[in-house]
C-alpha cells in the first residue's frame, strides 16, 4: 500500500523537476536564441508548463479516471491564478497589470476558472458533443489575446524589436545551439512519456486500494501540476530586472498564464473527453 504512496509521491515529482529543471529552461534558452519577444516567450512557457497537466489527464482518462482529469483542469487553473498574483505581489508589479491588454488576459483567465466550475455545478456531462465548443472557445481567446496585445502593448513590441539586433558573426553558434535544444526537448518529451505512463499506473492502484475520491486525485494533481507555472512566473519578472523592462516581464508571465489555463481547459480537457468517449 505504502510503495504506491511512494511511488506517487516520486513520480509527481519527477515530473515538476524534469518540467522545471529541463523543459522550461530548455524552452527559454531556445526562445531567446531565436529573439523571441517576451509574449512568444511566455505563450511557449504556458505550453512547457502544462505538459505535466497534459501527462495527467491522458493517462488518468486512459484509465477511466475522468473525473479526476475535470478536478486535476479546474484546481491547476485556480492555482495557477493565485501563483500569479502572489508572484506579481512579490515583485512589486501590481501597477503594470492595468495595462487593457493585461486586464483583459486576467479576465479571460477567469472565464478559464468559471466555465469548468458552472459545469460541474450545473451537471452538464463532458461528452464529445463539448469538444468543438471548447475547441472554439480556445481559438477565439487566442485571437482575443493577440489582438488586445497589437493594440494596447504597440510601444512595448516596438521596444523588443528595436533592442533585437542579429550579430552575423554569432549565426553559426546560434545555428548550433538551435539544434541541441530541439534534441533535449525531444529527450525531455520521452522522460516524461514514461515517467507520465507510470504516474497513471500508481493513480489507478491508488484508486482501488485505498478507495480515494477521484476529486482527491484531481485535486492533489492540480497541486503538483501547478508547480512548474508558480517557477516560471518568478523567473520571467526576474529576468527582466530594470524598471524600464518590468512591463515585459509581467507581458511574459501574464502569456505564460493564459496559454496555460486555456491549454489545460479547452485543449488537454478535450484530448481527455476523446479519450474517455473512445474507451
């Protein structure tokens, strides 16, 4: 009984720590070798950081552990929100969220905590009939959040691309670079393929020896899942210390954000909801 504990408690966090350690360091190094703008930056944050969610729900729907995946979405969703206003606090950035760009993300991230909880509450079944709406929902917050970013964050992009200047002589070392970073990236993705596979396997056993609620389950993973957001809000408002750059950081980790929650909502969700109806 115990092993499967502590089978749990491992594999969980291997996957934080490959997520944190390997991927979300990976991502970042590739993205600024190529001059990423911080909104790039942290849209392909939000995708590194919802892989574990990703992993999760996959194995958990594989196993007939829906419910564990709706709870895992909606509490990886609410606490990626809180790690966010911590992190934003913390850093003293609380007067760049006014930005209408960023406002508008937060609200959208909100809908991503709303829409989950008013379906569980109104009992609406995730069936495959939910699948093109939520695949809707996510196009058109996408084309919202890029166009409230070309409007009211037009000086902070012409920043970016003035202070990007390509050095000819650096091309083949960047070129280079490039290329490891894809191949970590590709060995990163088959770790956490087993690693998740395993993390499936001790969540179903746990189930049934213990007869734990798969609200529990999902709830305990959206903790864990959530971990590699809270390590990627820090770092991108650290990594732009100057006064003058602190609006990119929070554009960064507020992108990191979104792409995250309506990752896990209305894509990941969705993958699961095909799994489950497949099965």
């Amino acid at each position: 009984m115990f092993l499967e504990i502590i089978k749990f408690i491992i594999y969980s966090a291997l996957i934080v720590l490959i997520s944190k350690y390997i991927l979300v360091t990976t991502l970042r190094k590739l993205a600024e070798n190529l001059k990423l703008k911080p909104k790039t930056v942290g849209n392909i944050a939000g995708y590194a950081t919802s892989i574990p969610e990703l992993l999760t729900i996959t194995t958990s729907s594989l196993r007939g552990l829906s419910g564990a995946s709706v709870y895992n979405i909606i509490s990886s969703n609410v606490i990626n929100f809180i790690q966010y206003i911590g992190a934003i606090l913390l850093n003293k950035n609380v007067d760049k969220i006014k930005n209408r760009a960023i406002i508008t993300d937060i609200i959208l991230v909100i809908f991503t905590i709303l829409i989950p909880i008013v379906l569980l509450k109104m009992n609406i079944e995730l069936n495959i009939m939910i699948a093109p709406v939520f695949v809707i929902l996510y196009i058109l917050f996408r084309v919202i959040n890029d166009n409230v970013h070309k409007i009211y964050l037009k000086n902070e992009d012409e920043k970016i691309e003035h202070e990007i200047e390509v050095e000819e002589e650096k091309e083949s070392k960047n070129r280079f670079q490039t290329i490891k970073y894809i191949i970590y990236l590709i060995i990163t993705g088959i770790l956490l393929y087993f690693v998740g596979d395993k993390l499936g396997n001790t969540l179903e056993n746990l189930c049934k020896l213990f007869n734990i609620s798969e609200a529990i389950i999902g709830i305990l993973l959206g903790f864990i899942t959530s971990i590699p957001e809270l390590m990627t809000f820090f770092e991108s408002q650290k990594h732009y210390k100057n006064e003058d750059d602190d609006m990119l950081g929070v554009v960064e980790a507020t992108n990191n954000l979104l792409t995250s929650n309506i990752l896990n909502l209305f894509a990941i969700q969705t993958i699961g909801i095909l799994i489950t109806s497949i099965l």
